[in-house]
C-alpha cells in the first residue's frame, strides 16, 4: 500500500521538529542548513524549531564561525554549519563550473583557476566592488578583454560571489538578519564528498525522492542516482504519486505536530523538495499563493498542525511592530490563544516587540 502525503510529512516533520537542543550549531546540525536568502529567515526558522533561542545567541553563532552563511547550491544562499557548508561547497562547484565558463566564455583558463584567485584575494574580508574589481583585472589578464567585460553584464555581476568558496557577513555594526551589504572572506572548508550532500539531504529532510535531492541540490539526477547507488541501507517508500522515496536507516518514530508554527521565507519544509512536488506539507493551490510570479520570492508560511495553511509577516522595520496572520480558506483558522507562543518565539528570535496580531482569512484561491 503506498505511503501517504500526511506519512511522509510525519516522518519529515520528525527530523524538522527535533527534541531540544542548547546550542545553535547543534540546532543547524540537526535540522539541516537552512536557506537564507532572506537572512532574517535562520533567526526565524530556528525559532519556529526551537523556541526560545534568542537574537543574541544566534548573532553569536555566527560571530564565532560556529554556523557561516554564503552562497551555495542552485546559487542560493544558505546558513550551516562549517561542516555542512563545506558539503554544500561541493555540490556547487560541481554545478557552477560551467556556468562560469558559459558566463564569462572561459576558454584560456578553467573556472576552478579563477576560483583559487578570488578566494585567495580574499583572505581578508572583501566587498563584492573589491572582489569583482580584482576578478576583472585577472580575467582581463589571464583569459581576455570579453571575459573581462562579461562579468558586467546583469547576470555576471553576481557570479564572483556564487562558487561556494566565500562566506559573507554584514559590514561592522550591521545585524546579521539585516539586508544590507555584505562583506566576502574565503571559506577554509574540511573534507566533504557529494555522498555526503545526499546524506545530509536524507538526515534533515527524508524521506525524499531522487528528483527532491536533485531539485535541492541542484545537481542532476544521473549524478543523484549514481551518489544513492553508493549509500548502503536506504529505506524506501512508494509515496501517493507512485515515486520511490528514501530515508536513512536511523529512520525517527513519526511526529504529530500540533498547533501554529511561523516559519520563515524559503522554509526547509517547502524548499528542500521539488518545487512541484511539495504536497505533504502544502497543497498545489496554496503553494501557488506562497510564492510572487512576479519575483519567484516566497512569502513566510503559516503552519497549522503540521500543515502549510497561511502567510503571516511583520508590518515596517521598527523595533515595535505589528503583526498580520493570514489563513487560507478551507483551511482551520488559527486561534488567538494558539498564536501567542510562536510570536513571543518570534519576538526573541529577531528582537523586536509585536504590538499586536491581526488574523484574517484569505479568500478562495
């Protein structure tokens, strides 16, 4: 009989929803990196999980090295930790080499030759002006005058920060949920292997399908089912849609998650899976409403009972704001009462004071 979305959902939420922890980095290690494109998103997501962690003792993860965040798979940008980081590192060098070489129309050097002379200009913290100052003076002397000028095209201005060998932090006397600029310095990574991107993939988020990894990952799927051919002991399920899905052997009990959660923009429990294929936690209609066809951006998400059911976000930037709580219809509409702790969780995760919760119900989609 083939497992069902609300399973599956069970068995991720298991690994999602973990029992407590006190450290930061051991809240990264056990949920899996989590994608920051938004940096507020690691304050909020880790406050969703475990509730209390405070602004300060993720500010201070940071400050120490004990989770980094940079730019990593499918060019998106992901907070982990060192370990975890190093394993992201891979998959994207992997992928990136040749979008490097199309971008800037390598031909004299390789990517990777660029890649070790950015990295080690930025031994010290760099801005991306310097950085990419610096790649065009080398490409312009090793590969050529168009290379040169290619990476001042709109889509190569980005690719000097984007070959998952930096790690990026806010200018001094900036706060690290911010959205200012960034500063850029070389990441000394430990010893990772693709195996090890699948395994993390599994740990954090299985089950998971060949085509999740592989969307996640961005790597394609032949090199996803050569790197599961080498893990031994995977345990399978025929999910609803007839597809294979695998999990590590350390298989946990399945949890039942009770009441609301606010979960951040670009939420592990919708971006660590197919983009089309995100059923156990959302349906097809409301995913559609989470996410901005204009800009591809993706609002933060209610979660009810383990369900995606809703949007919610913080009005202004002011320290004291108020808050708008937004449910889908046809969905259970969350109570006042059910909302107090996620947004006291809230308050302390990014330091702000809620001045009041407005819950509405959205219409049909």
């Amino acid at each position: 009989m083939p497992t069902s979305w609300d399973d599956l959902a069970a068995l991720t939420l298991a690994r999602q929803f973990p029992e407590p922890v006190a450290e930061v980095g051991a809240m990264v290690e056990a949920v899996g990196p989590v994608q920051t494109q938004t940096a507020r998103s690691a304050f909020i997501g880790l406050a969703a999980r475990f509730p209390g962690v405070t602004h300060a003792a993720v500010s201070a993860a940071y400050e120490g090295g004990e989770i980094v965040r940079g730019s990593t798979i499918r060019g998106t940008v992901h907070t982990a930790t060192p370990q975890q980081f190093a394993v992201l590192r891979e998959a994207c060098r992997t992928t990136m080499a040749t979008h490097w070489r199309r971008q800037l129309g390598l031909e004299r050097v390789g990517a990777e030759e660029a890649w070790e002379a950015v990295e080690q200009h930025a031994s010290v913290w760099r801005t991306p002006d310097e950085l990419r100052a610096f790649l065009r003076d080398w490409l312009h002397e090793h590969e050529g005058l168009a290379a040169a000028e290619a990476l001042d095209s709109p889509t190569g201005r980005h690719v000097v920060t984007a070959s998952g060998g930096l790690v990026r932090r806010p200018v001094p006397g900036a706060r690290w949920e911010g959205q200012g600029a960034p500063v850029y310095r070389r990441f000394d990574a430990p010893g990772a292997s693709l195996v090890d991107l699948v395994r993390t993939h599994l740990s954090s988020h299985g089950p998971a399908s060949r085509e999740d990894i592989a969307w996640w990952s961005g790597l394609p799927l032949g090199v996803v089912d050569s790197l599961v051919g080498d893990l031994e002991g995977l345990v399978s399920y025929v999910g609803p849609d007839e597809r294979t899905y695998l999990d590590l052997p350390d298989v946990p009990a399945p949890r039942d998650l009770s009441g609301v959660r606010l979960l951040p923009e670009f939420d592990a429990l919708l971006c660590a899976y197919h983009s089309k294929r995100r059923d156990r936690f959302v349906t097809p209609a409301d995913h559609a409403r989470l996410v901005s066809r204009a800009n591809g951006l993706m609002s933060p998400a209610l979660l009810v009972d383990g369900r995606i059911t809703g949007t919610w976000r913080s009005v202004g930037t002011a320290r004291r704001r108020p808050l708008e709580v937004t449910w889908f219809a046809g969905t259970r509409r969350p109570r006042k009462g059910e909302l107090e702790a996620p947004v006291a969780a809230l308050e302390e995760a990014l330091d702000i004071t809620v001045t009041r919760v407005d819950l509405t119900r959205a219409g049909p989609a």
